[in-house]
C-alpha cells in the first residue's frame, strides 16, 4: 500500500469517526475548552465530516486521472467512501437537524 492510499484511508477513517461519534465530542468539547454550546461543535464536526469526504472523493478523482492509482483499486475506494460518505453524513444532518430543533 502506497502513501497515497494511507492516507486517503486515513481520510476516510477520520471523517467516518468524527460523523458518528460528533455527539460526544461536541459534549467533551463543550466541557472540557471553550464554554461555548454543544451545538456549535457538533456543526463545525459535521461539517469537517463531509467536507473530509467530498476531499477524499476529489482527491481519489485527481490520483486516477494521473495514472497514480490503478482502476480496480479506484473503483473499490469509490463505492467505499460514497457508500460510507451518505450513509455517514445522512445520519450526521440527521443529528444535527434535531439538535438545532
């Protein structure tokens, strides 16, 4: 496994952690740094959420077309980081959507 993998992967882990588990880490945050409310937390993590995916989504794009990832290893991540992309950020708006009321 090249760099380039590692650490489209590592994007992928990232951004899938931080859209199911930013409930709790808005809360640590909230207690434990700025006295701020959790909802603004939870919205700054959302959105590094998704924005981790659409990266990793153009960045898989951008290796392709330069011959820097092979086409069936593309196809594998692509489904992947899709699939996981909306279920992961369907349910991290979801989240969000109720808390903001």
């Amino acid at each position: 496994m090249n760099g380039i993998n590692v650490f489209l992967w590592g994007c992928l882990i990232l951004a899938t952690l931080l859209g199911m588990f930013s409930q709790g880490i808005s809360y640590f945050l909230s207690e434990n740094s700025f006295k701020m409310s959790p909802v603004y937390y939870l919205t700054v993590l959302t959105l590094i959420s998704i924005f981790l995916y659409l990266s990793t989504s153009v960045l898989l794009y951008i290796y392709y077309k330069k011959r820097k990832i092979e086409e069936v290893i593309f196809n594998i991540q692509i489904v992947i980081t899709l699939t996981l992309g909306m279920l992961t950020s369907g349910w991290s708006l979801f989240v969000l959507a109720m808390w903001w009321g």
